[in-house]
C-alpha cells in the first residue's frame, strides 16, 4: 500500500500479509525526508535532524552549520559579539529541533490512522470473502445433500423391485437377518468431509464472472431466497449437531378421522395428515389402483386410517341438519298464545266472506269468479281483547293440499256448511282433515238468513258422517250465523274462545324461530315471498334461516295488513322478505347461527332432492318408454302441458287437478309448474316437447311474448281454476279417436243368382227387415258366418237403378270386386257414424 503526493492509498496486490511499505513525499522544498519502513515487525527512521533530545555537542554543530551556510552564501561577517552568537545559534538550534520532532509527530499520527482505517477496510473484505465462501458451502452441501437423498431413493426402489420379484421365489421361511453395521456417526462425517463436491452438468452454473465488490458480496440477490421456517429449522439442525445429537424423532400423533360415504384419496390424505404417495402405496397393496383424485368407499378408508393408526369416525351428510336439534322448552318459559283457527268447508258455501265479516275487511269482493283460490292468513283482535290468527283455505276441488296444510298448523278447524245446501264433497274432505289431524271441530251453519234456509237438516247429514253437533246430544260445538248481516258472529268467536280455554296453548317466545310456510310468491319488487306462521319462538329481523331447499336473511317482516313489524311471536303469520328463492308451500322454517349453516343445509337438502327427482324421473322414463311402445299400437296420446302460477299453492293444485284428466287412450302430463311470469325459458321447453303454457294470474314478458310468436306457441291465460281445467279437458278431448258406430238398416235373403253380360253375377233378393241403400255398406251372412264385407255396385228394381229398396219388396244387387254369392245367403245393410268423444 503506497501514497502519491495527493495523500492517495492504494493496495498492491502482489504485497504480502506481513509486509507493508509506507513512504511520505514532501515537496522539495522541505529540507526534511522521513522514511518509516515496516519490513517483518522491524522500524528504522531516517532523517537530517534527529527527533531525539540533542547531545552536549550540539552547539559546536549548530555553529558548523551556519558558517558553512554563510560560506556558501558568499555573506560571510566578522562576529561582533562571541558570546551573543552563541546563545542566538543554540536558541536556533533547539527551535529546529522542535520543529522537525513535532514534524515528524504529525506523520506518525496520519499514518497511524490511516493503517487503522484500512485495517477495518481489510478486515470487512475478508469478512464479507469468508461469508460469500461460507454460503457456497452450504450451497454445495445442500445439492450434495439432495444427489445423496436421491441415490438413496433410487436404491429403496430398487431393493423394493427386488423384493417384489423375489416373494414368489421364496415358499420356505427366510433365515434370521443378520444385524446391520452401523458406522459411527464421526466417520461418516469424515466421509463427507473427504468426498468432493459434485454438481450435475444439467444444474446452471452459479460462477460470477468479473469483480465483485463489497456491496455484491452484501447484497446478494441471486441467491435463493428461503422462508424464515426453514431458516430456524437450518439452526436447530446446526444446533444439534453442535451439541453431537442425533436427528430430531416427532412423535406421531393420532387423529379422529371423520370418514363419509365417499371420500377422495387426497382428502383422506389431508385429514390423516399423512403424505399422498404413503396412501396410494397402502392402497395398491391391497389390490386397489387408484390416484389421488378418484374416491373409494368408507370400508376401504376405515382399512387405510387403521393401517396408519388413526380412527375412523363415520358421518353422514345428513349430520349436517344436526344443527337444527329438537329443543325441549322450559314449562315455567312457556306463556299462553292465540289459536290458530283453519276455516274449511266447499266452495261457495260462505268462508271468506266470514272472515270479511269478523275482519271488517272486502277480500272476497276482489276475488276473481267470486271464489277463494290462495290460501290466507290474518291476526284479529277481538272486542274482548283476545287475539286470534285465522287461516282461510279454498274450497275447490283441487285446493286438496291447501285444505291439508291448513289442518298441519291448525289448533281448531271451523267446518263452514251453508243452510240451504246439503253436505258436499269438499265437506266431507275437510271433516277427514280434521279428523286425520286430531283437532277440535266448530260447524259453523252459514246463511240462516235464506228462505229456504234448513239447519236441522245440515246436522242431521253431518251424522252420517261421523259428526255430532251438541244439539244432537253430540261434543261438537254447532253456531247459526249470517255472514252478510253479521247475525251469530259473537258466538262463534265465544266458541272458539271456549274451546281455547279447554286447549291451554301456550309456547316460548324466547327461543329460536320455527314457523311453517302457508304460501310462496316471486314478486317483481320483493323478490322471492313467503307467507310463514310462526309456531315456536320469535322471529326477528337479522334472523338467518333455513326453509326447505332455500336459505336466507330476514330483511323484512310485514303483517297481515302490509305493516312493517320487528318480530312476530307463536301464532303470528308474517310475510318473509329475504329468501334466495322461492320455497315449497308446507315447508319448515328453522333459524340457525350462520350463513355457512344455512347454506350447507340447503345444498344438502337440494342435492338429496335432485337425486330424488332423478331416480323418480328415471324410473318414470323407463316405464314410459314401455308405455308409449304399447300406445303407439293402440293410438294413444299425450296433452303436455307448462303452468306458471301466481303462487306455489295454486301451481300446485293446478298441476294435481290435470293430472287427474285423462283415459287410457289420452293423458295430461305436467312438465314443468312454477312460480313467477312466464320466461323464455318456458317458451324454449314448450317448443321443444310440443305442449301448451298456461299461465294462472301471471302473464309472459316481453321476450317471451316475443319469443312465443316466432314459434308459433300457444299462451293462454286464466284467473279462475274452473276456466283452466275445463279447457284441458276440452284439449284433452278433442285428442280423442273418433268413435264410428254402425245404425243397421234392413237385411235382404238371396233367392236367385243371375249371370248378366258385362255385370256379372247378380243376385236376385227379397227385403225381408228394414231397407236397403245403394249407399249403404253390406255383408255377406252364410250360416251366419261374415263371409264379405263391403259395398254394393249396384241396386235395381226390375231393370232400372233404384237408390232404396223396402221391406217385401224385390231387387237385385250387385257387389264391388266380388261375385261369389249362393242362394240363402243373407246380405245385411248398415251406414257407419262418426261421433266425437268427450273426457268425463
């Protein structure tokens, strides 16, 4: 390491460690030069002056000095003075001396710090040199590491072949192993210490190429970057081996294995915690090839979680519903609730108009036919404040499923019987719902207030049923109303607060909502609406639910009115806004803690449905396919046909009652029912099985109407249940074959046959019954056997062509494309009809 004049340090590479030259240049000018060489722990200064205290004889010097300088300036001078020059040459001499000691202190200091800075500089390349060559080191003995670990694998796979080939060579037992040798654990680390590194030719090369400098050495970024974990897991590896122990050993831990039906091979993998290639090995050797992706059986697994020492623990994906538990409620929680009271009876016999009457309300005047078709739920308050929620069920025939749903939830039922009619089919229905569903029972006798008005004989036919009013010494409470003037209302609502009593309802409001769906509708605005009577607990808004195939958030609650309400209790029926779709009228509400719950619940619940549909379908497809190969002979045929309702209750019941339409030669078959305007979609299904849309309180969009003309497909619309299933059956009937009879018209006895030229045989007859037609169809009877049938070619009286021949009298008649007629055969006359046939 040298300096310039400038001060500058440079380091000679060719210099050894323990040899360093350092020179200081001064300027010419300086009459000193200081020379400190280093060389092998040895110093030697060289200089002019000495920086050392000066000797005795340093005056005499200092005098030799200044005459020499004075001689060689040409100055010489006589002294005037001896003594004075003396003192002046010593006072000189010193003040020389001090300056060429605190000269030559200076440049020690400098170069005293300057060797202490570059010893730093030295001792941070060397340390960045050791961490570079340290880093490589471990490189190289990770990719020996892993060579090491693959040889190794290669070998265990080898040995495994081996041993695979060699079990069928080997029947007689195998003689005793003999123990391994294990080598020390130094002399392998010796061994590894000895063996060169080996890189593969295929690695790239990881060799810098120029100089490297100090901030490269630092800040190395072409090294792989590894994550903190594997770092500390390096440590405690280093750890161990500082210390001599042995590898780390994990004890292996156990799980409970939830094991479905069915499971993946990955799946099982990850919940045992164990490595995919150990189970695909566990299962070929027990005969099974399989891949991680494909699935086997729960025996199988359990066989796999036992080989590897867990334990299996069997579920179901029906434990999902396991959230939704039976809870039991506190008999000191319980507190009383109003009835729920059903009003059921047969069409037009007066049960909406009573409800109207008892609420105050016009629902029946908005009715379209003047009929109940939806099924519906109100809360009414009474003069002597007892609150009671009533549900109003249609009385038609095909509302058969609304009638039993309302018996479901219902508390007591009251059977509406209109005074001057008679006990009808829908009556006797709705008293076996009753009874089936083990509810008391209210005849409430309507329009007393008709002329021809005859409660007696109301009760009198309710006997024949089974049903014993109090009047007739029965338990069944009877009342005698009006519903127009409103006479006998109070005692009907004193009833049923009677039998209220008796009942002592009750339930706990302060639990978990249960309710049951009354009625579902798709809503432009609202989107998916169900109509829900609560049964258990209270239903807030927030609440998160579980209803049949569907889920949802409650985002509003609206009361019977329209009102918006914050919970609805037991017995309080409540429009729910919030469902991700529309549910199926009758299904069952359930509140659970979270969305997750919620959704895993109604994917289970759709998945288990579907599957049902597809069994149901497929069955239903082959038996079909039996079917139309023994209809296509007989002629039969199938009306299909698409219906879109307003609600789920009336797709319902408009699907059961055309199903029921049909014989054995024409059938009505239901594609698709649902909720909600009609689609493209339904357009699209209708075209492609040739069937008819039908759409009940609800009408096609745009693209639909749209749609539906291109392709030439009928929509029709209806509002009133009765219009729908007269014109199916219309539909139905004029699928039909027509029916052709046969009207007989007289019958003819062959007396002669006779040749004529260019006729042929012609046979000579007697009308004997009726008349014969020359348009008519004939047959030839031998011994009352059908020999021909067919028409005749001609029909004379005497020589001229007649249209009718009458009884006793004769004629001769010719038949088409035959001529072998005998004396006593008998020829019989007929027409065929066509009649147009009708479904009953």
């Amino acid at each position: 390491m040298s300096e310039d004049k400038k001060g500058t340090l440079s380091l000679n590479p060719r210099a050894g460690v323990g040899s360093i030259r350092i020179r200081q240049a001064r300027k010419a000018t300086k009459p000193n030069e200081v020379d400190v060489v280093q060389r092998r722990k040895r110093v030697s200064v060289k200089a002019s002056a000495v920086a050392a205290p000066p000797p005795p004889k340093a005056v005499a010097t200092g005098k030799r000095m200044l005459a020499a300088a004075q001689m060689d300036d040409g100055r010489a001078a006589k002294q005037p003075d001896s003594d004075l020059s003396q003192t002046e040459l010593e006072r000189r001499a010193k003040a020389l001396l001090q300056e060429q000691r605190r000269r030559a202190e200076e440049i020690r200091t400098e170069k005293e710090e300057q060797r202490r800075e570059e010893e730093v500089r030295r001792k941070k390349l060397e340390e960045a040199r050791e961490l570079t060559r340290r880093e490589e080191e471990a490189k190289a003995k990770l990719r020996e590491k892993e060579q090491r670990q693959k040889e190794s694998e290669e070998k265990s796979r080898e040995s495994e072949k081996t041993k695979e080939r060699r079990k069928p060579e080997e029947a007689s037992p195998k003689p005793a192993a003999s123990p391994k040798v294990v080598p020390a654990k130094k002399t392998e680390v010796k061994r590894e210490k000895e063996q060169p590194v080996t890189r593969d030719r295929r690695e790239p090369t990881r060799r810098r190429s120029g100089k490297i400098t100090l901030n490269q050495a630092l800040n190395d970024e072409s090294s792989v970057q590894r994550s903190l974990a594997a770092l500390r897991r390096r440590q405690e590896r280093e750890k161990r081996k500082a210390k001599g122990d042995g590898p780390l050993v994990r004890e292996k831990i156990f799980r409970d294995v939830q094991l479905p039906e069915t499971i993946v091979v990955q799946e099982l993998a990850n919940r045992m915690a164990e490595r995919v290639a150990d189970v695909v090995k566990s299962l070929m050797n027990i005969g099974i090839m399989v891949t991680q992706n494909q699935s086997i059986d729960a025996d199988t697994a359990e066989l796999i979680i036992e080989e590897f020492g867990h334990k299996a623990a069997r579920v179901s994906d029906s434990d999902v519903e396991d959230v939704i538990g039976t809870i039991e409620d506190d008999p000191n929680s319980l507190v009383s609730r109003p009835p729920v009271v059903t009003v059921m009876g047969h069409v037009d016999h007066g049960k909406t108009s009573l409800l109207d009457s008892i609420r105050k309300t016009s629902v029946a005047a908005g009715e379209a036919g003047g009929i109940t078709q939806h099924i519906g739920a109100y809360q009414v308050r009474t003069d002597s404040g007892q609150t009671l929620t009533f549900l109003d069920t249609p009385g038609h025939a095909a509302f058969t499923s609304m009638r039993a749903r309302g018996t479901q939830v219902t508390d007591i039922v009251v059977l509406v019987v209109a005074a001057d009619d008679a006990v009808m089919p829908q009556t006797i229905e709705a008293i076996n719902h009753s009874k089936a569903a083990n509810v008391p029972m209210i005849v409430a006798i309507n329009k007393c207030d008709r002329p021809d008005a005859d409660a007696d004989r109301v009760r009198n036919q309710l006997l024949s049923h089974g049903v014993i009013v109090e009047k007739r010494s029965g338990d069944v409470l009877d009342v005698e109303l009006s519903a127009l003037s409103g006479d006998g209302i109070d005692d009907l609502l004193e009833a049923i607060s009677l039998q209220t009593e008796l009942m002592e309802l009750k339930a706990n409001p302060d639990r978990v909502a249960e309710g049951a769906v009354i009625e579902a509708k798709l809503d432009v605005g609202r989107g998916p609406v169900a109509t829900v009577l609560v049964q258990k607990g209270t239903l807030k808004n927030g609440d998160i639910f579980v209803v049949g195939e569907q889920c949802g958030k409650v985002r509003a609650l609206l009361d019977d009115n329209g009102k918006r309400v914050a919970s609805a209790g037991p017995s309080a029926p409540v429009e729910v806004l919030g469902l991700n779709g529309t549910p199926a009228a009758g299904d069952l509400l359930n509140v659970v803690e979270n969305e997750s719950q919620a959704r895993e619940i109604a994917a289970y619940r759709l998945q288990v449905s579907k599957e049902r549909r597809a069994a149901a379908g497929g069955l239903a497809s082959l038996e079909q396919l039996i079917s139309d190969a023994g209809n296509k002979k007989a002629g039969a045929s199938e009306l299909r046909v698409v219906v879109k309702a307003d609600v789920q209750g009336s797709a319902e019941a408009i699907s059961q009652a055309i199903e029921k339409i049909g014989n054995d030669e024409v059938s009505v078959r239901t594609l698709h029912s649902g909720v909600g305007a009609i689609t493209e979609t339904d357009i699209g299904l209708a075209e492609a099985s040739n069937a008819i849309v039908f759409g009940f309180n609800v009408r096609a969009n745009a693209p639909a109407r749209s749609v539906a003309q291109q392709k030439n497909i009928d929509l029709k619309y209806y509002s009133v249940i009765y219009d729908l299933v007269e014109d199916v059956k219309s539909i139905a009937s004029g699928m039909l074959a027509t029916e052709i009879r046969e009207n007989f018209l007289g019958q003819a006895e062959i007396r002669e046959i006779f040749k004529v030229s260019g006729v042929g045989n012609v046979a000579g007859c007697l009308v004997v019954d009726g008349v014969v037609k020359r348009s008519a169809s004939v047959r030839l009877l031998r011994d009352n056997v059908v020999i021909h049938e067919g028409r005749l070619k001609t029909l004379k009286r005497f020589k001229d062509e007649v249209r009718e021949v009458r009884s006793g009298q004769e004629c001769g008649m010719a038949f088409e494309n035959y001529a072998n007629m005998r004396k006593g055969d008998f020829i019989e006359v007929f027409e065929k009809e066509e009649v147009e046939r009708t479904l009953a």
